[in-house]
C-alpha cells in the first residue's frame, strides 16, 4: 500500500467523522473548508506534494476545486481535475444524493460542462470527488477499500458518468441519487493503489483452494483499458509508482462510463470462460482460460475515440506548475489559460510520485501466480516480472 493511498484513507475517515458531527452540533461542514483541510494534510504528510493558489479575484470563475500534476519521478506528467461534492440529506431525498445540478454565473454554464470542457481540451482526467458522512451500514460504493470500510467516505468517480449516464432535464443534469451512483465510485485511496477495489465475489464449487476469484467488473475495465490504444501513455509511466496507479484508475472509471455496453458483453464472456474451466488451481490450465478470455476481446473503434491521455514532458508544463514546482508563489499577473471560459480551479497541486519501497520476497501456496508474465490478474499479462508481495495477492 502506498503512503499516498494510506494518506487519502485517513482523510476520508477524518472527513466523514467531521461531516457527521457537524450535522450533530449543528456547525455544519461545507465543501470548500473541508477540501481546503484535507489539502493542508496532505501537503504535511506528503513531502511531494506542492499546492499553489491563484489570485483570489478569479473566485467567481472557478469551475473546479483543484487540479493536480502529477509524475512518478520521470520528466513525464498527467493531469486530473477534480470537483468536490458533500451528499445532501434533504427531507425529499433522505437517503442522499449529490448537487451535481449548478450553474456558474459568470459563464451561464453548468459547472459540469465546464469541468468537461477543461479536461477535454488540455487532455486531463475528471474527476468528482463524493463527500460523505460517517454513518453506520451505509455504503458509499460497491467496491471496498483495502484499508477498511470507512474508506469510502470520500469517493472518486469520472465525471464521465454524470455525462453519459444520467439524464438532463432542460440541459442541465439533475441531481444524482447515492443509490444511482454506488456501482461506479471507487474509494479514492484505492485510486493510488496498484489496482482497482473489489468487492466480495461467492466463489463458484471447486475443490482446490488455489482457486482465485474471477475479476470483478470494474477490474476488467482496468484491464482492458491496459491493452488498448493507451498502453503507449501507461507506458511512459513506472508501473510500481502510485502515479502509475493514479492515471489507470482514473482512465478505467472514464472508459467505463464511456462503454458500459461494451464491457458488459464482454465481461459476460470472461465470466462464461472462467467458469468452464475445470480442475482448478493448475496453472496452465488458467493461463488457458486467460488466453480464451483475450481473445473474446471485440475490437472497438469507438472504445476510445474520446478517451486521450496526454502525457506531458517537464518543458510542456504551463507556467503556473514550474512556478509551484519550484516553491514559488503562482505570480500575481499569471492567469489560468481557462479562466475566461470559467474553469479555473481554487488549487494547484503537484506530486512527483516515488515509487513504492521494495518489499520482502515469501513464500506463498499461490507462488505459481505471481512467477511469470502471464497470472491470473489479467491487467499484468503484458508487464514486467511482478515482485512477490502481499498487495499482488488479493488480501
């Protein structure tokens, strides 16, 4: 696990402490605070991590709460914005859903479409981030985080979704119930894990207790988001490095919203091929069965036609970056390049990711998984020799 990830699960426990508290003794907590908290921790607890501020005078025109750069240490570098949302508890909706239904003044526009339109013309990821409360036996995401339950007090999903799953009324989308949001958000520590969260999944009969689980939905996105067009980005990037992580995941839950259709299909065919194979546990046969699974895969000409990661080179930064980068203030006369279309985000973050410290090599029944190019976890068939550790064996 990540310092990052372990970082971003204390904040989100911390966050849902607070926000059910406030509700308690009626000292209410509001996005902006919390996110502002939440930037000063990591920023302390994270010595990669830089955080700049534009000009308070643009305040009128944000269209997203922060922006983050992001490397693995290389002079290669991606880009996430990310919007803040709290869950809102109204007497019509008692169970909870997220405003995502707002309009900025200062552009007529719909917050959304402005965050859209900013990742898409610098080639950025989107991203919300779900504020929650802490409350007992309520889940915030079908997946579950690996460093425990309250992990998903605060939750990621791409924008994406809101866009392509959730109907308009009049142009503008309308506010989304938890209930409608739940199979799509991850907890977002799990977005500087190694792979995406899972969830239980009952273990088909079989007599072996080699046996692993098949993949959950999610996970094959994260795979086959791996062996398509963007492999040349995700290759630029050290697959050991939490910024490896931060960048898959993100582009998984964009693809995902992108082509639900599409990995449904053909996650009906990895699951029918998963489960014919017989006498479970040998390692050939499941290398088999992955190789039946690969070649289902449909070729899709649309899969990606919206999905572009640009990666960038340290001399491609824009200038307000190299000026955080190098522990200065963002100049009072630098504006943000979006600020006249209304996205300009409150902060700037960023990260040059180290990777992961090495990791004492044991013994494992299941050692066979982990011994070649080609394991049962389909997102590694095509990368380097995988390390024995804990975190590549499912716990």
């Amino acid at each position: 696990m990540t310092r990052l990830a372990t970082a971003l699960f204390r904040n989100a426990q911390s966050a849902g402490r607070n926000f059910r508290d406030g509700e308690r003794h009626n000292i209410r907590q509001g996005e902006e605070g919390t996110t502002e908290r939440i930037l000063l921790n990591l920023a302390k607890t994270i010595p990669e991590l830089h955080v700049g501020a534009f000009n308070r005078r643009e305040e009128s025109r944000y269209g997203a709460d922060w922006e983050w750069w992001i490397s693995d240490g290389s002079s290669k570098w991606f880009h996430l914005v990310i919007q803040a949302k709290k869950l809102q508890t109204p007497p019509a909706h008692p169970a909870g859903k997220y405003k995502i239904k707002h309009e900025i003044r200062s552009s007529g526009m719909q917050q959304i479409d402005l965050l859209d339109l900013y990742a898409r013309k610098s080639g950025a990821q989107s991203l919300y981030a779900l504020y929650n409360p802490a409350a007992r036996g309520v889940r915030y995401s079908d997946h579950r985080c690996c460093l425990g339950p309250s992990g998903d007090r605060i939750t990621a999903v791409s924008a994406d979704v809101f866009l392509n799953r959730f109907p308009r009324t009049k142009g503008l989308i309308d506010d989304v119930p938890l209930a409608a949001i739940r199979e799509y958000t991850l907890p977002w520590s799990c977005l500087a894990n190694d792979r995406v969260a899972t969830h239980a999944v009952p273990p088909p009969p079989g007599p072996s207790p080699l046996r692993p689980s098949p993949l959950t939905f999610m996970q094959f996105a994260q795979w086959t988001v791996m062996q398509d067009d963007n492999s040349n980005s995700l290759g630029t990037f050290d697959s050991t490095s939490p910024a490896y992580s931060l960048l898959v995941n993100s582009a998984t839950m964009k693809a995902l919203a992108q082509s639900q259709d599409w990995f449904t299909r053909n996650y009906r065919h990895y699951l029918d091929d998963w489960k014919r194979v017989e006498r479970p546990g040998l390692p050939e046969e499941w290398k088999d069965a992955q190789k039946i699974a690969i070649s289902r895969r449909e070729s899709s000409d649309e899969l990606f036609a919206q999905q572009r990661i640009r990666i960038f080179d340290r001399a491609e930064l824009p200038a307000y970056v190299s000026a955080i980068l190098s522990n200065e203030p963002i100049p009072e006369d630098v504006r943000h390049p979006f600020s006249d279309r209304g996205a300009a985000p409150k902060q700037v973050l960023t990260l040059v990711a180290p990777p992961p410290p090495d990791q004492p090599t044991e013994p494992s029944p299941v050692e066979w998984q982990n011994s070649t190019h080609t394991t049962w976890y389909p997102h590694r068939v095509t990368g380097p020799p995988i390390p024995q550790s804990n975190r590549y064996r499912g716990r």
